[in-house]
C-alpha cells in the first residue's frame, strides 16, 4: 500500500513514520516544507518530498498514487494565530483543502486528518467529549474545524472516508523545542537548555493533560485501517491532567536544575482543556503508557543531544495590536 504522510519532518508526522517504517512493509511518501520540521526527523525509507501543500499537488497524486492519507502538516501555533490570521488559514486550511481535492479526485481511499482539541474552545466544561459543541476561540481552531467540516461533505458528497483526530499536548523526540511560539514543554526544555529560567503564561493554574507521542502511534495506524472509524471524530491523548505550574516543576526536577518558573501576563486561551479519551480506547485501542515523569525523561535526554539552533521568531506579525509584552 502507498501511504502519503504530510508534515513527515515534524513530531508526530517523523515519529509515525519510522513506526511504518519499523512495522509496515508499505511505501511511505512524505510531504514536508521544512517550514516547522526538520530534514534529521526524515527516516531514510521515506521518499521525501520537500514542498508546500499550498503548492501544485497534482504531480505527487500523478507520480505516487498514494491510497492513504495522513495529513499532520501544520502550524499549530495556538497562542500566535490571532496575530499570524492570513498565514494561519492559508497554512492550515487552504492547504489543507489543496490536499482534499487531490484526495478526491485520485480517489483516496481513506485521510485521517489530525485536527485539534482547539475546535472546544472554551464552551464547555473538561474533559472535553466528542459530541461536545465546538467554539473555538482563536484562528488556529476555527481553521481546524473549518477542515473538519470539509471532509465531512467531502465524505457526503464525494465518498472521501475520512477520520478526524483531535490529538492534545502530545511530546517526545523529534518535537520541535527551537520555536518559541509553541510546544510549551519544548519550550521549557530550550530554555533550560540555554540556562533561562522557564516562563509561564499567567499564574501557572490552568490544567492540560499530556501524552508521550509513543502512545499515539498505534491509534494512529489503526484509524485508517479500520472501518469503524469512517466519518469518526476521535479525541487522542492524555487521560491525566495536571497544572501547568507541576507540569513545569516536574520538568525542572527531571532536568536537575535549580532554574525556576517565571510568571508572565495571562494569554487568550482555555483556562482547563483536556479530552475524554473512552472513543479512543473503544476505536484505536489507545492505551495511556507512558507517565509524565517517564516520558519527559527520555525526551530530556534527546534535548540535550541535540544540535544548537537558532530559536525561531517572527520578524513582522500580521497584526501586533494586542500582542503580548512577552513576543513584542
Ligand atoms: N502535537 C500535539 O500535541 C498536537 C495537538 C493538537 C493538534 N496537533 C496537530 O497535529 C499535527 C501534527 O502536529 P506536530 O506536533 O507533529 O506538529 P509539527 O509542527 O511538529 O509538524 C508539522 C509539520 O508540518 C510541516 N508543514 C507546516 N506547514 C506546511 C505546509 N504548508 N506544507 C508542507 N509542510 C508543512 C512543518 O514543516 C512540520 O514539519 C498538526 O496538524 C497539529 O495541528 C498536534
């Protein structure tokens, strides 16, 4: 089988690759601009393609027939969305739509799609369910559900079986912890690496859950390999939440240093956002491994063998009125 994986050079398009790779016997294609991701994360077995999805995509289907799709390439820069709203929808949705057209005119047999648990917002009380309204509050997550609603009528009127994602905070190897828009615990990581003390965004209360991205591998595979998942929506990730703040201090104590948080101005965001994660035990077999502690661990020892790399800023923002302190 001919398996496309865009976004193959971030965390959790790499690390699904090389568990294809490792378990599969299938051609693995990949599609990555390099623009979150990085060349090192490409297992060598992927016949890499670096291109932007907004880009013409028609060759790719021509050359490579691919019968499924995962399609994880984003930037997934919650926070900066309202001050990036062009590039956020251009990124997020217009290339994501590139891609469906693709998907149904070379008929695709089955796109899992990796959305978010941005498309809650802030409506409803955690753990978030699927069948919970959606409002998101930012342009991240109106371009997630945006593309969520695509595929579904493409399903209804084109066939194209879908499956949606809503993975939340997942971590480990191959994380991008050079960006410091986004990946709050690769963020900690970088600073700790460069001896500054972590930040965080207000009093450090408001609650996530988080997973390690080995525990997401198998559901992943699973969502397209089985039926009941066509037309499914399916939250994926942690089924313990913890503040921000012990997240943080759990970090530190796994890092050995005597850095400690600093407290920055509240941001626009969910105070509490964790998912339910029954669907996803019941369709992809989700099972919640890997601790906290545990994870973090293994993901601090890969950080600290890693290559020094500028940290990533935007020069100019779309709009900078109402930008926080800490990114002016
Ligand atoms: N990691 C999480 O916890 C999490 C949570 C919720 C949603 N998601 C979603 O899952 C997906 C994967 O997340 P991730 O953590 O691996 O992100 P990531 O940033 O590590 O990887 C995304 C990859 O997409 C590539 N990319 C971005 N725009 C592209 C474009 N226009 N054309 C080609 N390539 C492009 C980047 O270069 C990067 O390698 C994203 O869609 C993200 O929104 C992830």
């Amino acid at each position: 089988m001919k398996i496309l994986v865009t976004g193959n050079a971030g965390l959790m398009g790499a690390r699904f690759c090389d568990w294809l790779v490792e378990k599969t016997s299938h051609d693995i294609i990949g599609i990555d601009d390099l623009s979150g991701g990085y060349q090192d994360n490409i297992h060598p077995k992927v016949t890499f393609i670096k291109q932007n999805l907004l880009d013409d995509l028609t060759p790719i289907f021509e050359q490579h027939e691919p019968e499924v799709i995962y399609h994880f390439a984003a930037y997934a820069a919650e926070g900066l969305s309202p001050f990036i709203r062009r590039y956020n929808y251009e990124n997020n949705l217009i290339a994501s739509v590139n891609l469906i057209n693709n998907a149904i005119k070379f008929d695709v047999q089955r796109f899992v799609f990796t959305s978010s648990m941005a498309v809650y917002g802030d409506s409803c009380t955690p753990p978030f369910t699927e069948n919970d309204p959606t409002r998101p509050i930012d342009p991240y997550g109106i371009a997630k559900l945006a593309v969520e609603k695509d595929l579904e009528v493409a399903y209804e009127q084109h066939g194209l079986k879908y499956t949606i994602i809503r993975p939340h905070n997942f971590y480990g190897d191959k994380q991008n912890i050079w960006d410091r828009y986004r990946n709050v615990l690769g963020i900690w990581m970088n600073q700790v690496i460069n001896e500054e003390n972590p930040t965080i965004f207000g009093n450090g209360e408001q609650r996530r859950a988080f997973s390690c991205i080995d525990d997401a591998l198998v559901p992943l595979w699973n969502a397209s390999q089985r039926d009941a998942c066509i037309g499914q929506v399916i939250n994926l990730g942690g089924i313990k939440d913890v503040s921000i703040l012990d997240a943080c201090l759990t970090l530190l104590d796994v890092t050995g240093t005597k850095l400690q948080p600093v407290f920055l101005e509240n941001r626009h965001e969910a105070k509490n956002a964790f998912s339910s994660w029954e669907k996803s035990i019941e369709l992809l077999d989700f099972e919640h491994k890997i601790e906290l502690r545990e994870g973090l661990e293994k993901m601090w020892q890969w950080a600290k063998k890693q290559p020094k790399r500028p940290q990533f800023t935007w020069h100019e923002y779309e709009l900078d009125k109402n930008l926080y302190g800490f990114w002016q």
